[in-house]
C-alpha cells in the first residue's frame, strides 16, 4: 500500500489492498485523486496516488473531479478529508446518505450506492456482528491466539467501512434505534477492549 497515504476514506480497508473508494474489490489500478489533466504537477505526487479497482477508477471516476465556484475540489480528499463528515452509513440497508455537497459528489462520481456495494454492505455488518461475538468470546476465555485470528479476519473483510460505522454509531444518541434489532450488539460495541483493537 501507500505507506504515508493517510487512510481516511469511507471505505478504505487497510493492509489488503482493496479499492480505496468501494473497498470492495482489489485494488488493482493507482488512481490520481487529482486528475493529471487538471493537475499534471501532481501526477508524481505520491499522496496524490490512491490505490483502486478498475471500476471505481477507470468506468465510474474516470477525469471527473467536480469543483466549486473558487476551483476548490469537491470530492472527498482520502488524505486530508474526514469521510465520516461527509457520508453516513446506514447499517440497517448498506446505503450511503450524503451529509455535504462533498458527500454527494463521492456517491455520484464513484456510484458508492451501486446494488453489488450496497448488498455487500448489508450483509458485512451480519458477518462483522458474529465476528465482533467470537472475538469477545475469545477474550472471555483468554484465548489470545484466536483474538488475533479473528481481528486479522476483520481487517481483511471487505467493507472496512461498516466496522467503522458500526463502532462509530453504537455512541450516538440515536444507537437504541440504530441497533433495535440488537440491543446485545449495541452493548458489544460499546466495551473498550473491543474498541481499543477495531476502532481506528
Ligand atoms: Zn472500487
């Protein structure tokens, strides 16, 4: 991966090479977050190089890189931009809500609400919830070696995103509504331990 590229977008999944936007499938291609037509200088810029799949880079992105009225991007900066400010995750349907025009423009130009991203997601926070379980388990009993198997296991699922937003959300004033179905997951996702080794 790109050692000093802040990870920060939505998706982005660390230390398995997924696409950056999606994190759904492998990053295959470097995308420039700026694209060289509008920015040539930065074209050898390494915090300016994002790793991501064909897809995402090649058919959705392409040269688009909408901007506003004064030339600034409006597009979330994987390595200055805070995602979570611009998009929410819903848990319940896997669907991303815009929380900013920057937020919009990402849902628009990557199609981060295409129906393979979406399902995935939805599906990802059942796998996370029973991978979240065994892991507390694990620590119950002190099996130390199967804590570590299982955390590696979630960093390398795809939809890093929804671990996030699942830890991220389990604090908000709103999580009884978020977790009704699940008030057990709720607590879960609330004890320290848990958080000390998944929350980024
Ligand atoms: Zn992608």
């Amino acid at each position: 991966m790109h050692g000093p590229v802040k990870i920060a977008l939505c998706e982005m999944a660390p230390g398995h090479e997924r696409c950056m936007y999606c994190g759904d499938n492998q990053g295959t291609d470097v995308d420039h977050f700026e694209p060289m037509r509008r920015s040539p200088l930065r074209t050898f810029d390494w915090l300016n190089h994002l790793l991501a799949c064909s897809l995402c880079n090649s058919h959705k992105k392409r040269d688009r890189f909408p901007v506003d009225a004064a030339g600034s991007p409006m597009l979330i900066d994987p390595t200055t931009d805070d995602p979570d400010e611009h998009l929410f995750l819903s848990l319940a349907t896997g669907v991303y809500r815009a929380r900013t025009d920057k937020g919009r423009h990402a849902i628009d130009v990557y199609d981060l609400n295409r129906d393979v991203l979406v399902d995935g997601r939805a599906s990802a926070r059942w796998v996370l919830a029973s991978l979240f379980r065994e892991w507390e388990s694990a620590r119950s009993r002190e099996y130390w070696t199967r804590m570590d198997r299982i955390a590696d296991t979630v960093r390398g699922q795809p939809f890093a995103d929804g671990c996030q937003a699942m830890l991220r959300q389990a604090v908000l004033q709103g999580a009884s509504v978020i977790f009704e179905d699940d008030p057990d997951l709720a607590a879960l996702l609330l004890s320290e331990p848990l958080r000390a080794v998944f929350l980024r």
